[in-house]
C-alpha cells in the first residue's frame, strides 16, 4: 500500500530513482524523463519477463532525486551507481586504458606523445591502437617527417647547446637548438596529421625509399628497421574497412546473452580503419535488454574517448535520450545513432554481434564455475554453522591496541566471497578506557548500527553475516546489540588458537575441515581485518609518536607542528631534515630550527 500511495504522488518530471530492499539496501538506480510513468511501469505492468518480475519481486521500497533535466539525471545516475554498486545495476569497472597519440597544437612546436588519457584541450588526438604500438608509428612518422617527440620546453631565447640522440639520427629537426624556425617546421603539421588520419601513401613511400638507399650503403641494422616499419604500415592498410569511407569514425555496438551472462562487444572504427575490438562481460541480471545496452552505453561514453561521428547499435533504443544529446554537444555537432537493417552498417553489427557470441561461449563455461563454486562456499556456509542466511555480505570486526592506548576497530567486508576495500571502515575507540576487547567491540558495533540509515555507501547495507574474532562471549556481546537494533543478522566468532567457529544458541564449537574452502575464506576474512586494524593502529600510534616528542620542544606551538607534521610526515623525515629544510616550513626560525634538530638527535628513532 506504501508503494501504490508514492506512485500517485510522482512527479511527470526528470530524475532518478532508487530501488531499495527490505533490509533498505539499494538494489537498482535508474533515471527518466518522467519519474512518474518509469516507476509505474515496474509494479502496473504485468507483463515482464522473469527477470524483471525477480527484481521488482525484491522492491520493499524506493526513493527518487528531482533533477533539472534529464542530462542531469544522466550525470546523477551515473555518479550514484558507481557510489552504490546496486546488485541490479550492470557496472563497468575501471580497466585498461588503450593508448592515443596526441599532437599537442598549442605550442610552439608541437610534439607527438603516447597517452592513455585524453583531455579536453587544444591537442589532437589519434587513436585507439590496440594491436599496434602507437611509439612504432610515431617512430614511422619520425622517418618521414623530423617531428620532436621530447618534453622540452622550447623558448627562441634558450638555445640549446647539445642535441638528442634523435637528432643525430637524424629523426628531429631539433628546434631546441634553432636548427628549425617555427614556419618552417609548421609545415609538417598538416602531412603528419593527414598521416595519422589514414593517408599514408607520402610515408609509405618514403619509408620504403630510405630502406633502398640503407641498402645501397649496406647500412644493414637500419634497413631493417625501415622494413619492419614498412611492414607495420602494410599492417594498417589491410585494416580499411570494404566499402566504408576512409574518413568515417564509427563505434559498433554488438551484444549476446544466456540466462546468466550477458556480453556487450566494441569495434572501434578510425578513418575508415578497424582499430580493434573489445568485448565486456557481466552477470545478466539487468532489466530487459534496451535498458541493458543504455546502462553499459552511459558508463562506457563517461569516460573522455574521441568520439565518432556515428554508432551503430544491434537493437532499437531511445536514441533521443540525454547520452546522445550530450555527446553530439561535447562532438560539436549531432552523432547519428542508428540500428542498421542492411549494408555495410549492418554487416558490422553481425560482426560485432559474432564477437560478443565467441567471447560469451568461450568464458562461459570458466565464469559459470567461479560463480557456481562461490555460491556453493557461501551455501555451504549457511548450511555448516546453521544460518538463516546465505552470507553474500561478511563483515569482520578486530580490535588493536597497545595496552589500551591507540585502540581501534577494523570492519574488513566481503561481498560474494570477494574482497570489497571500498567497503571496509575503521574506527578510533573514543569511550573505552585501558584494554577492554569486549567494550571496544561493542562501542564499534553500536556505532556501526547506528548509521544503517545513513548515506555511507557501506555502512548502509545490511550484513548477512557478522564474524568476530573471538570466543562465545563476543557473539553475546554482539547478538544482544543486534537485538536492540531490530536487526535479523547472523553472528559467529572464529578463535585463532584451533580455529573453532562459534555460532549462536550452541554451546560447542563447529570445527571445519583445515582444507575446506569455507574455513579458509573465513580465515582469510578474519587475517584481512587483523591486518588492517593492526596497519591503522600502527598508523595511529606513530602521528601520536611524532606530536608527543614535538611537544616537548619549547617554542614549537600547534600551528608550526602542524605545518612540520603536514610537511614531513614522520619523526625520521624530520630528524633528517636539514635547517634549512626545516625553515621552509612557515614560522621556524633558525633558532627554533637547531632546537628541533637538537632535540631529535638526542632520541633514538
């Protein structure tokens, strides 16, 4: 009924909303034109296939964020998943960046560079190359036009005295040394960027003329470097796409699905060129397959590519949503989107479809078995210590302290078996005084619980599971709390010593097989969070070190140990430190300067 009432009071406005479980955690963000008809469509509409009925099945609740337009609910959209990393949510995760070749126009001589990262400013950039390395072709484009590829910063009143080694090889006009004018070496600019465009026939040529005349002086070692460039340039040329202009820059979307996975391919296709294909897997657990391609769309054009001037797509899809809009605008001028039914276009879509078909049935069978074998550990889990739930979120706590002084808790989290660091929190032990495990553990407990309703992206989820390490009385500790917290979540505690697991209501302990994959993955959640307490207490233990013995240097008020500590870091940089490095820092004047040296050196560190 709570649902039905905030559906007829939506709003026919942009936004994005958030899908939410009964535990509260965030299951599934999308956006819209108009919240009001999307949202609807979820619970009114009763013809949706298993997948969506499976998702909306788990919807207890949902929220949704107003946005000006839809291109800014794009932007929210985008930020929010990669914040929450919601279950029913394809992610695409950061990978290998492919490398460009950039020809920066706003300087004086403009050089050629190899980077993985392209930014809105006044240079060109070329690129992708995947199988071919960019530096080869730079170092083509040397043999035919004598371009700097140094990081000097070239000024007409500093002349350099010594050229490079490329200089002497003859493959830089070296305009460090004024052996160039500016006229002059802007006239290769033009061929360089035709050459980088496709029209390689100029260096073709040349490459292939300076190979004859190295073999005439039986200059051998450098005709064979021009043969294997003339070779790499052959390479590019059977690269041309059959009947495509060789000027068009497109983007070919391909895509193949099972019941489990689902597979989205790239073609990236440069003046007329096949620069290369890539191909991104995920669970299939998404919605329906247009909402699927526009998710994997939106994260893969976040990130700053060179744009095309067309994409071809293998099913129909809004192509008047925000991405588009937004994309033709950071272009200059409109992108067609297109679902191609015959043609080159639609042969490249067959392509690129045949792709993600030959990835998916390849990784298939390997991926189903990790996720089969990770579901089995976790089943087993639930079914070995007797828990009501499958633990597909673990949470490890562990306590560090030295004598009671610098203590600190460490919650280390599992998501489906696997490390998630982004998830892990720590916290200073603010109420409890001296070496109490068991208080120190419920004051980081209680603050834990506190925050299940706020906007912390892991401390918002529900555990499945809370490890402590520990004996039987931990879990009481931690149990009673839960309780008070209306809170249905498991709890068990594992001892170093035989590496017993103790759960709750049974008085002895559960011993695991030393092989067995469940006890080892709850070894290895239980290790992580003692070494990440242990790394934080250590930290902590060390600042109190460096502010401890700077207080007893007279003349050294908060403000400047502060800037020394900010500066320095450690007691050691700063012992090492020499006056006049330690007068760098505001406010320590040469008299305080050997007062601290003085000081320090008279400890041992």
């Amino acid at each position: 009924m709570e649902i039905k009432e905030k559906l007829q009071k939506l709003p026919l406005s942009p936004g994005v909303y958030i899908m939410k479980d009964k535990f509260g955690n965030i299951i599934y963000i999308g956006k819209a034109k108009r919240l009001k008809n999307r949202v609807s469509q979820y619970f009114l509409n009763k013809n949706h296939t298993d997948k969506v009925k499976s998702m909306v099945s788990q919807v207890a609740d949902f929220d949704y964020i107003l946005t000006n337009s839809e291109l800014d609910a794009l932007v929210l959209e985008c930020n929010l998943i990669k914040k929450h990393q919601p279950f029913y949510n394809i992610l695409l995760k950061d990978g290998k960046s492919y490398p460009y070749i950039k020809l920066d126009l706003g300087e004086d001589f403009p050089k050629l560079e190899v980077v993985r990262k392209i930014k809105r400013d006044k240079a060109k950039y070329f690129g992708p190359y995947f199988n071919i390395s960019p530096s080869e072709i730079i170092n083509a484009v040397n043999y035919a036009y004598p371009i700097r590829t140094c990081n000097k910063k070239i000024k007409d009143n500093n002349k350099m005295k010594k050229g490079c080694l490329n200089y002497s090889l003859g493959l830089c006009s070296a305009p460090c040394m004024c052996k160039i004018t500016k006229s002059d070496y802007m006239k290769f600019i033009p061929k360089v960027i035709d050459f980088l465009n496709g029209k390689d026939e100029n260096v073709y040529e040349i490459i292939c003329k300076k190979m004859e005349q190295a073999v005439q002086i039986e200059n051998f070692e450098l005709a064979i470097k021009l043969r294997d460039l003339k070779f790499m340039l052959l390479k590019l040329r059977e690269r041309s796409v059959t009947a495509l202009h060789n000027t068009e820059d497109i983007d070919v979307f391909g895509m193949a699905y099972n019941d489990y996975f689902v597979v989205f391919s790239v073609l990236i296709i440069r003046q007329g060129k096949m620069m290369g294909a890539r191909c991104y897997s995920f669970d299939n657990i998404q919605i329906d397959n247009e909402q699927m391609l526009m998710s994997f769309l939106t994260q893969y054009y976040v990130k700053d590519k060179i744009l095309p001037k067309k994409i071809l797509l293998p099913i129909e899809i809004d192509t008047d949503d925000a991405l588009f809009k937004s994309l033709s605008e950071a272009l200059g001028k409109k992108i067609d989107v297109i679902v191609p039914q015959k043609g080159i276009n639609k042969d490249l879509i067959l392509q690129a479809n045949k792709n993600a078909e030959e990835f998916l049935n390849k990784n298939y069978e390997l991926e189903n078995k990790k996720q089969r074998k990770k579901f089995e550990i976790l089943e087993n889990i639930k079914n070995l210590l007797g828990l009501k739930n499958i633990p597909f979120r673990m949470e490890c706590y562990d306590i560090s302290n030295i004598s009671g002084t610098s203590s600190v808790c460490s919650m280390v989290v599992f998501l489906n078996g696997a490390k998630a660091s982004k998830h892990y929190r720590k916290f200073k032990i603010k109420e409890v005084i001296g070496p109490n495990d068991f208080e120190s553990l419920k004051e980081s407990i209680t603050r834990r619980l506190e925050k299940l309703s706020g906007d912390d992206v892991s401390f918002s989820m529900t555990p499945d599971l809370i490890v402590i390490d520990g004996g039987k009385g931990q879990i009481n500790t931690c149990r009673e709390l839960i309780k008070s917290y209306n809170k249905d979540i498991d709890v068990i505690s594992l001892a170093k010593k035989q590496e017993e697991i103790f759960v709750e209501d049974n008085p002895l302990s559960v011993k695991l097989s030393k092989d067995s994959p469940e006890l080892k993955l709850l070894q290895k959640l239980r290790d992580e969070a003692h070494r990440f307490a242990i790394t934080f207490h250590r930290k902590l233990r060390k600042k109190k070190q460096v502010v401890s013995i700077l207080d007893e240097i007279e003349g050294l008020g908060k403000i400047k140990k502060e800037a020394l500590i900010e500066k320095f870091k450690t007691v050691k940089r700063i012992k090492k430190a020499t006056a006049e490095e330690l007068m760098s820092v505001g406010g320590i004047t040469p008299k305080l300067a050997s007062a601290i040296i003085s000081k320090l050196h008279e400890e041992d560190f």
